[in-house]
C-alpha cells in the first residue's frame, strides 16, 4: 500500500527555510513562556544584551570586556533561536502533511433529501443529520453512515489503498468519509458531521499540532525541568557571594551563562519537537490520534485484545477437506458438495468448488446445466442446494441438513456429529451434505491463520505485552485457534458485556490495555480500554468510541502503534538522560576552572585544563546551543525501538545516553577551548 501521507524528509528546503522565519516568530514574549527551560534562557539572553549594551556606551571598571559579553549574548539567543527551529520543523513537517489533506477536501454538489425529494446543494451546507443520496461516480460529501443500499466504494483518497472496499447498510461496514467516490450501485447516506467537523478537517488539525495539548507525561517533565531550574538558580546565585568572598570576580554575565549551562536547556529546548514527530509518525502509518494521551498509553501497555475473525485469522472460513461417512464414495460426495455448491455465491461456497476442482478434478457445472434447479444459499435456512427432477441435493449447517434431509440413522447420526465435533474442536466449521435424503459426509471448512501472526506475537511477548483473542466461538474452538496463532490467552463466547468486563478486570490489575474494532457492539470496550483503535471503515459510534483511528482498518496495526508509542517514550527519556548527564558533566568541567585560582586544592577536578575562565564560560555556552541543534535529527526521527525487556532498555540508555552524556561535554568544551585558544580570542 502507498499512503497518501507520505514521510517529508527532515532537511526539506521549504520546511527548513519557513522553519527559520518561524524560529525568529517564536522569539514572542507568549510563545517563549511556554517553554519554562527556554523563557530563563530567553530572559538571560535579554539581560546579558543589556549589559553589552551598556558596555558598548560606558564600560565600568570591574565589567568583563565588552567582546566576551557579546559572545555570550550571541550564543545564548543561538540557543533560543535552536530550540525554537526544533520545533518548528516538527511542526512544519506536520502542516507539510496537512496540505495534502487539504488538497482531498473538495466542494461538491450533494443530493439531499428532503421530505422524500432531492435538492442540490453545496457539500460546505450539509448539517448533522442530513439524507443524501450518492450514485455510482459521485463523490461521497461528508462523513456519514450508509442507511440504505451497498456500494463498493473508492477510499484511495484517504488510505491511499488503490482496491476498492464494500461498503453496506445495516452492518460494521456501513461508515463511509467525505471525498471518497461511490464506484457502484446506490446509497443513501446520513451525514454524521457539521462543516469543519469531519473526519478529515479533525485530521488536518492533529497532523498540524498547532493545537496539540501536552500530555500527562510532558507536563511532569516539565515540572521536574522547573524544579532542576530552580534549584540550580539557588545554586548559581549562591556561588556570588562565594566568590566575592574567595576573591574571584563573577559578573552578571558569568552568572546568566553559567546558569544556562547548568539547567537541562537541551530537553527544555527539544521537549515539544519530541512529542510533535511522535503523533507525526503515527500519522505516516496512517493512524490518527485523537489525544497525545493516546500515544503515550500505546507504550506502556501490558496487554492487548484482538478480535479473531479478520485480525488474527483471515475471515473467511475457506473448505479444506471433504471427510464421506462410512461406506460413501469420495467421488460421489464431491459431486454432491460441487452440485449444492453452484448457486453458493458465499466465500464458503466458492471455496468449495476451487477444493473440488484443484484436489478431485470436478469443475464447477454452469447454471441451469441439465435441467438442475439451483438453489442459492439462504441465511433463514443456513442451506444451499440444486434440484434434479426429484433429487434434491443440499449443502448447509449440520443440524439444518440432518433435519431438512429426515436422516433417522442412529449410526449415520453419531458418526456425522462426531467429524463434526472434532472438526469444531479443531477451530473449524463443518457443513453437512446430503442427497435425496441420505448424509454423504461433512465438509470440513478452516478459518486460515494469517501468515506471519505467531512471529508478531513473539514481538508482544518480547515487549513484554501479553496478548488476547477474542471470540464468539465456543471454547473448544477459541483454544485451537489460539494455540495455532500463538496468543497468550482468549476470550470465547464474547459478547459486548464480556469485553468490556475483561478490559475492566485488566485495569482493576494496574494494567494499561489496548484493543482493536470496528462494529456499534465494540464501542463500549473500545471506550474502556486506554488505547482503542477503532477502523475507519467500522461504524461511527467505533470510531467516537476510540482514542484512535486506523485510516488502513487494518487491526493488525497494533504492533506498530505501540512500537510507535514506545519509541516517543524511548527518545524522551533517552534525550532527557543524555541533557542530566551533560549539565551534571559541565558543572565539573566549569566550576574548577572559575575556582582553582582561589581554591589550588581543586586542581585535580580541573581535569580538563582549560585555557581561562572565560574560555571555560564562553566553550560551555557554545557547546549548549550546537548540541541542541545537532540533536534535532534524532528528537525527529525518534530513538530506534527494539522489543527487549525494561532492564535491558534501561541498561542500553544509560550505556549510551547517560555515559554520552557524561563524555560529551568534556571532549566538546575542550576542543572548542583549543579552538578560542587558537584564534586569540581567550
């Protein structure tokens, strides 16, 4: 599948230059208090342009010189000016994104109903509750619910999925969204939403972030960032009277610049661009989510429900064996089973004519072959079959053929109900078939395993997740499916009660959990659960139920929203590690180089020898804002996720992100010192 939402590259030229504008836009009193780490950088800057100033006009004796001032100056706005264009790519990918949805919405005629007659009106007119009819080649005008007709329809302009899908009144199926095209057939639709209220305008404003609320996650974030801010403000201020006493001059500038060293600026300044490409890269799968909530709740899940049919099995139930009773010919029951078959338009029927032909050679008979009266398969009598003369032959659920064919055997009975039973007990259904009131034999059809399953429930397992098949199935069957796929639990005989008792008994437990639907009967679990993802091709009431929407319907998609849910949670927490460890790495490659001349005793922790003191401050400052630029790749692209455990991840971070930290800011500070040395200006 090619989606529509296709990735923008991280150094776009037009992203990267409107980034730059933005940058400067965000320098706004409003938008920089947003940020708490950032409006202090922001003051500071402010401050130390004052003091620059007032040296450029008359410099006061005891005043650091006026070029160190100004280099602090420009490096701290650098440092402003960063992380501002951190998030405004993140945000310019997003709205690059949003463009292309735009390009979708279209203004189309729409034929309403009103008391039973048609008017054309525009599609930005519609209103909740609106009747339109839609015909084969017409652009469907808003979100809305089929209530009458079946027509397969054109949803390439959202998915990005060029095989058309069947949508119908009535069922699961019956959702349709604005800007899709009706390929076939008649339907009448029930708008299901006001202009600027669509699915795709509701889209367009998540994929822009303009209106993204932080989540649970980054509010405590912050408020651990203001609480290490704070409390190395007390610390810097209380180094003044430290150093007048030792001797050691520390202007305001010195100050303003060790503090915006010490203070974590690098997860201050890429903290919202982190959570903006998280619900970027959501988008790219082409899930849409309604809360950033949601995608931090997909990484901590313990455990997750999947529905059977169409998730972890393929759907249709495909005819796998033909088992004749005692004392009947393969031939003669392949006959049958292809004769009452032929007006079987059901997969299962279809199925069983390609078995017949590619194991036993039977083709399928054309339709009024021979005089045959066809029979087509009835949901009222859960039988198909043909007429010959007066032969009737039938195919259909065991219990409605016994009965329909008057099969008083005992022997014939038992044997036939016991393949049956064995056939359910192995996950599969059986039919029966007869002839003219005899029973030839069973039909033994299999819902197949999709491919590829076991392996993605080892990538749970790995994740630590666990995983639940749910089912209307008896529990005979749910247990044999479940074993074939590999799932760690099931839930037979599922009705919409028993779902949501299940999510409920799982959260009573302290566990997070995860599920996939698509039917009216899935909305109150998929409410229930912390991550529902309900399938854009599902009824309204899933996809209002849920946190998420699968734009795919592809329930198999809950690997990857959890993968992507981790990996959000991976790079802030990696990222937050690495600035800790850098601000507690400058405090000791800082404060011996200002204190060993008053303090010899504190020469061994000058481990770096650096040049003077103001070339310690001046490193550090630019070391502080190239590091949040040269991280901006990796806040966008995310930390890469791999399924192991949480010690192992833990003990991965802080390998690579607490000891980078940590050796980081020593060789940076360091070679930039030489570098100061080099050109004189220290």
């Amino acid at each position: 599948m090619t989606s529509k939402l296709k990735a923008v590259s991280l150094w776009d030229g037009p992203i990267l230059r409107n980034a730059v504008v933005q940058a400067f836009a965000k320098l706004h009193p409003r938008a920089v208090m947003r940020n708490p780490v950032m409006f202090v950088v922001a003051v500071g800057s402010v401050l130390t342009t004052a003091l620059w100033l007032r040296d450029l006009l008359a410099r006061p004796a005891w005043a650091e010189p006026a070029w160190f001032t100004g280099s602090v100056t420009l490096w701290l706005w650098f440092t402003v000016l960063f992380a501002n264009f951190a998030e405004a790519v993140a945000e310019g990918r997003g709205r690059a994104q949003a463009d292309t949805l735009r390009k979708m919405r279209k203004e189309t005629m729409a034929r309403r109903l009103v008391e039973g007659r048609e008017e054309q009106v525009p599609s930005s007119v519609l209103r909740k509750g609106d009747m339109v009819v839609v015909e084969a080649g017409q652009v469907i005008p808003g979100d809305g619910e089929i209530t009458e007709g079946i027509a397969s329809v054109d949803e390439s302009a959202i998915t990005g999925e060029s095989a058309p899908v069947i949508r119908e009144s009535g069922g699961d199926r019956s959702a349709v969204t604005g800007g899709t095209r009706v390929l076939s057939d008649r339907i009448v639709v029930r708008i299901t939403s006001n202009p600027g209220e669509s699915f795709l305008d509701r889209m367009i404003t998540l994929v822009e972030g303009a209106r993204r609320q932080k989540t649970p996650n980054e509010l405590a974030l912050h408020i651990l960032l203001v609480g290490l801010t704070m409390i190395f403000l007390v610390a810097c201020v209380s180094l003044v009277p430290l150093a007048a006493y030792s001797g050691v001059t520390l202007g305001a500038t010195v100050v303003v610049a060790l503090l915006v060293c010490l203070i974590p600026t690098t997860i201050g300044g890429l903290l919202s661009a982190i959570g903006i490409a998280g619900m970027d890269r959501l988008i790219r799968k082409n899930i849409v989510a309604t809360s950033g909530r949601a995608v931090e709740a997909a990484g901590d899940v313990d455990i997750i429900l999947l529905d059977k049919t169409g998730t972890i099995t393929l759907g249709n139930r495909m005819a796998a064996e033909f088992i004749p009773l005692r004392g009947v010919a393969q031939e003669r029951l392949t006959d049958a089973a292809v004769l009452s078959s032929t007006a079987d338009d059901t997969p299962e029927g279809r199925s069983v004519l390609a078995l017949a032909d590619s194991r036993y050679g039977t083709p399928p008979r054309a339709d009024g072959n021979n005089g045959v009266t066809f029979i087509p398969f009835s949901a009222h009598t859960r039988m198909s079959g043909a007429d010959v003369g007066s032969r009737q032959v039938r195919k259909g659920a065991v219990d409605a053929v016994i009965q329909a064919s008057g099969v008083r055997d005992v022997t014939v009975l038992e044997e036939a109900r016991s393949i049956a039973r064995r056939i359910g007990d192995d996950g599969g259904t059986p039919l029966a078939v007869s002839d003219n009131g005899q029973l030839l034999g069973i039909i033994h059809l299999k819902d197949t395993v999709k491919s590829g399953m076991k392996e993605r429930f080892d990538r749970f397992r790995a994740m630590g997740i666990r995983t639940v098949m749910i089912t209307g199935d008896n529990p005979n069957t749910a247990a044999a499916i479940a074993r074939e796929a590999g799932v760690d639990d099931f839930l037979a005989q599922a009705t919409p009660e028993t779902k949501m008792q299940r999510i409920k008994d799982e959260q009573a437990r302290g566990r997070l959990v995860a599920m996939t639907g698509d039917g009216t009967n899935d909305a109150p679990a998929l409410a229930q659960a912390d991550v529902g993802v309900a399938m854009n091709s599902g009824t309204q009431a899933a996809k209002e139920a849920g946190n998420m929407v699968d734009l795919d319907s592809n329930p198999t998609k809950l690997l990857e929203v959890v993968e992507i849910g981790k990996q959000l949670l991976m790079t802030r927490g990696c990222l937050t590690t690495f600035s800790i460890a850098n601000d507690v790495a400058k405090y000791f490659a800082i404060l011996p180089a200002l204190f060993v001349v008053a303090f010899p005793e504190i020469a061994p922790l000058n481990v770096m020898g650096l040049a003077s003191p103001r070339s310690a401050i001046l490193a550090a400052v630019i070391f502080n804002a190239l590091i949040i630029i040269l991280l901006i790749p990796l806040a966008l692209r995310g930390v890469a996720y791999r399924p192991l455990g949480a010690a192992a991840l833990l003990r991965r971070s802080l390998l690579i992100y607490g000891v980078g930290g940590v050796v980081a800011p020593f060789a940076g500070i360091k070679l930039l010192d030489l570098a100061l040395s080099a050109l004189g200006l220290v």
